[in-house]
C-alpha cells in the first residue's frame, strides 16, 4: 500500500447519487481533509461551475469543500480547445451543453456560431431537442471538429440510471459517420491535468470511482492506482471480467484506510 499524496475522486455514483447521500463519502472526505491530503473532485459532469458543484456538495451533502477541489470535464474540454485554438486560431463553437459547459467555453474567449463554427462541442444537455442536434450534425458535415466532452452512456441519479453525455455524443456520430474527439474520463486528458494542478506525479495519486469504463479506465490511462467502490455503476461481476483489474476495490468507502489500504 503507497502513502498516495493526492487522490483523484469522482462525484456522481462515488460521493452521492442525485439527491441521495452517501455518508461514508462525507466520512472519506472528512478524513483527507484532516490528514491534510490534497484532493480533487473529478467529474464527467459539465452541467456545473465549480461553484454550483461546492453549493451543492455542502447544501444536498454536508461536504464542505472549495472551488480548488473541484475540475469538471466542461472545464477540461474549454482548456483543451484554447490548447488546440492557441494565440491565432478560431475561437468558434457550437455547444450542445448546459451553463457549465457553456460558461467554461465563454472564460476561454470562445464564442457561438450555430452556422459554420471550428468546433462543435457536445456534452449532456437535459433541454436537448432535434433542433440542437440537427445545427451540430450539419456543422460537422461542413468541416467542424468533433468534440464530445465525455462517454459516459450513463449517470447514476436518484431516479436510477440516467442516460449520459455518451448518449447524445453517439447519436450525433451515427448521423454524421465522424468519431468524436473525447475529452473526459476515461480519457487521459482531464486527469493528467489534474495531476499537474495538484503537482504530482502518476505514480503518487490515485483515481477513486464507481465506474469502471470512466473512472478506473481513466486512472489507467493516466498511469495512476486506482480504487473502485461499489456504490455506483459497475458491479463485481461486471468488473472480474476485466483483463486489467482496479488496483483497489471496496463496497463502501469506510473500508478505505488512508495509510493502509482496503480494511479487513
């Protein structure tokens, strides 16, 4: 077991389900902040500002956290694009998305172009219509780059299993025959930018999820340990089938010892 300098933790599935609280994730978090360990929540969910996620997070949850501790996949995508804009390129978007996406994109100095823009960015959007779709379909067919802000076919809620960005991302590349370009988990991208706002390497964090396919797929990609709990997406059934195993998994994160490893 490593003495991790900074752990990676996903929210929706991880820390709560919709409106639904998990108190051993309150518990988990409690004790990082008091062992003075640095965290960041690390979320496919690009509905949200940093600030809406922190009110949430104390107000739904009783977890009290800072802007500092939370990177969404809205925020990760918008660094991405001003990486590939850089100081000459189009700064044109078309978003398929919600204020967390579109704030993030606006603070990069981008702005919309529902004809003909550079990008055509989707991400999950609970107001979606057959309009929205049909702008970025035919933006992508006349030359905008692809890009899908996360995979994610499903987000755990209170309801159940909701569908996710994944899902709108993929009707969108069935109609115009183009494979996106992923920015979210289980990407690298979002991680490895996170490992460089915290200052550490790959190999002194860990990447804690509930989701196999984003979170602990991420982790690997990234080159990090990981640790998976079961009170989310993925089942230990589903996750003895993979060839690659969590580094890590627990039922409840209670059973996480900070310096130990899984109890018992």
């Amino acid at each position: 077991m490593k003495d991790y300098q900074a752990y990676m933790i996903d929210l929706d599935g991880t820390v709560y389900a919709g409106s639904q609280r998990y108190p051993a994730a309150k518990r988990f978090v409690e004790r990082l902040q008091a062992a003075q360990i640095p965290f960041k929540f690390v979320t496919n969910n690009t509905t949200k500002l940093p600030a809406a996620v922190v009110q949430n997070l104390a107000d739904n949850h009783d977890i009290h956290v800072t802007t500092d501790n939370v990177y969404t996949a809205g925020l990760a995508t918008a660094d991405y694009l001003d990486q590939l804009a850089g100081e000459t390129g189009p700064r044109t978007v078309y978003v398929i998305g919600e204020i967390g996406l579109r704030q993030a994109l606006a603070a990069k100095g981008f702005t919309v172009d529902e004809d003909r823009p550079a990008y055509v960015v989707v991400g999950l959007d609970s107001d979606v219509t057959y309009e929205k779709f049909a702008k970025a379909i035919l933006a992508i067919k006349r030359g905008s780059t692809f890009i899908g802000t996360n995979s994610d076919s499903n987000i755990p809620k209170a309801r159940g299993l909701m569908p996710g960005a994944g899902a709108l991302v993929d009707l969108v590349r069935y109609a115009t025959q183009t494979a996106p370009i992923f920015v979210g988990k289980p990407e690298p991208i979002l991680l490895q930018n996170v490992l460089a706002q915290l200052g550490v390497t790959p190999d002194q964090a860990i990447m804690v999820g509930d989701n196999y396919h984003t979170d602990i797929e991420a982790g690997i990609h990234a080159g990090t340990d990981t640790l998976l709990v079961y009170t989310g997406v993925s089942t230990p059934a589903q996750v003895a089938q993979e060839a690659i195993q969590p580094t890590y998994t627990v039922a409840s994160l209670d059973e996480w010892d900070l310096k130990a490893g899984p109890r018992g």
